[in-house]
C-alpha cells in the first residue's frame, strides 16, 4: 500500500522551488553524487536512470562521465532545471513506485535522497530492481539517524524559539519505515531482494553562505519551511535569530558555514 498522503505532502513542500532549491539543499545533496555514481557502477557506455533527479546535478555527473542517461522527476520546475543542468539527459516526469519504462531497461539506477521522500520506500526499492538488468546495481543516499549537527539545526531552531512541532504532519506508516542507520538501510536493499549490499557513511563539513543555508526553509522548502509558513511574522523572526546564534560558532573567518554532516550511501547488485 502507497502512503499516499505522506507522498503528496513531500511533494507539496518541492512545487515550483527548484530555483530555492538549488540555491541551498541543493547544494548540500550534490555532495555524494560522485560515490553514489560509484557505487553504481556508471561509467562511459552504461544506460542509467537517476530517479528523482531534481536539478539534475547527479544527472550532469552520470553525462560526464560518458553515460547514456534518463532523469526523471515529479516536480515540473525541477525538470525545467534538469534539462539545462543535463542537456544530453533523457528528462521525464515520472514518480516512484511507478516507473514508465519495462523491466531490465537500465544497467544502474541512482536514488539520491529520495528514498527519504517515499511513503513506502520498500516498494520504490521493488521499483528500482525491476527497471535495471540482472547484473546491474542500484544505488541510494539517506539521510542518517541520528541527525548530524547540520540536520539537527533546524529542529533546534524552532525549539528555541518556541515552536513546538505539529501532530498533523503525514508521515510513513512505522510498518513501512526503517531503521536511518547502515544496517538499516542495507536490510531495506536485501528485503528488496538485492544481492551484495553494501552501505557506508559519508561524512563531511557543508560549506554555505548563511544566507543561501536559510534561503531554503524561508521558501517552504522542507519540514522547517512549512513550519516557517505557519509562523506569524515576528515568530519567523525569532526562529532567524535563533538560527543565527546556533549557526554562530560553525562560522569561518570569511562568514562562511561549515556545518558538520553525513549521508549514507547503499548500492547493491540486481540477480
């Protein structure tokens, strides 16, 4: 079963913010790009499909590297970016867990932080494995838990401004989530029927203007934007000087955040 009102309200929170986007999370979910293309198994000659490619920065990656490659998205105005991120892409509307292509179309598939996004990831890994050859790999990126000082921001932000966070938020169903650890993640590619899993963690310091950083929620994009638009003006207020003074110690000589973060990236071979 499809949660269907988690998957609507995720993709409520992306509507026409490609731009926002690309301006702040954006820039901090390009990072694993690279490994996730490894771990892939994308090189010159492979037929790959990026699902939910947003502005196509992985899309871009795939093309450098000499791959034939087909993004596809919900977002309308993340597909507009797309085509000028990856011109040489095939740029599709589509959405897991139903891919328009036949079984074993592709030699990999690339999920980066989308699983994230997905009511039932189960069945968007299910998905996955049918559009790729046997033989072929699947790869992924989520987010991990417990939440990194980056992720734990916004949340600490809101907290110390009083915001208290909604019991109407949609979410998955707990029989459809899972564990946002290693093993957790991994379990969720060998129950998708994957062979050889593997998952690692990547860790790194995102560095951002703190401006750009807060360009994102302050456009609704996420959890924290939709909590901002709820917010009378002098709240909003106040969650920004909260997140100025927690960001305050993150900041280098020249302004710059350098927000300590981490992502983990699975992959596995379709048999």
């Amino acid at each position: 079963m499809i949660d269907t009102d988690f998957d609507a309200h995720e993709r409520s929170r992306w509507a026409g913010r490609a731009e926002a986007y690309a301006r702040s999370f954006g820039r901090l979910c390009a990072y694993p790009a690279g490994a996730l293309l490894d771990a892939a198994g994308v090189r010159a000659g492979r037929r790959v499909i990026d699902v939910g490619t947003g502005p196509g920065t992985v899309a871009a990656a795939a093309l450098a590297r000499g791959a034939e490659v087909v993004a596809v998205d919900a977002e309308p105005s993340m597909l507009d970016a797309a085509r000028r991120a990856a011109p040489g892409a095939e740029v599709r509307a589509a959405v897991l867990p139903r891919l328009p292509f036949p079984p074993a179309d592709f030699d990999a598939a690339v999920a980066n932080f989308v699983l994230n996004h997905v009511g039932d990831p189960a069945a968007g890994l299910a998905e996955l494995r049918r559009v790729v050859r046997p033989g072929g790999r699947v790869a992924v990126t989520v987010w991990p838990s417990p939440h990194p000082p980056l992720q734990r921001l916004w949340g600490a932000a809101l907290a110390a401004a009083g915001v208290a966070m909604p019991p109407d938020l949609p979410r998955p169903a707990p029989e459809r989530d899972f564990p946002r650890t290693e093993a957790g993640l991994a379990g969720l590619l060998a129950a998708a029927g994957l062979a050889d899993v593997r998952c690692v963690t990547l860790t790194w310091a995102h560095r951002t203007d703190p401006e750009d950083w807060w360009a994102g929620p302050a456009a609704g994009i996420s959890t924290i934007g939709l909590m901002l638009e709820r917010q009378p003006a002098d709240v909003r207020a106040r969650v920004r000087r909260e997140y100025d003074r927690l960001t305050a110690p993150y900041r280098d000589a020249d302004g710059m955040l350098a927000l300590p973060t981490a992502a983990l990236v699975a992959s596995a071979r379709v048999g």
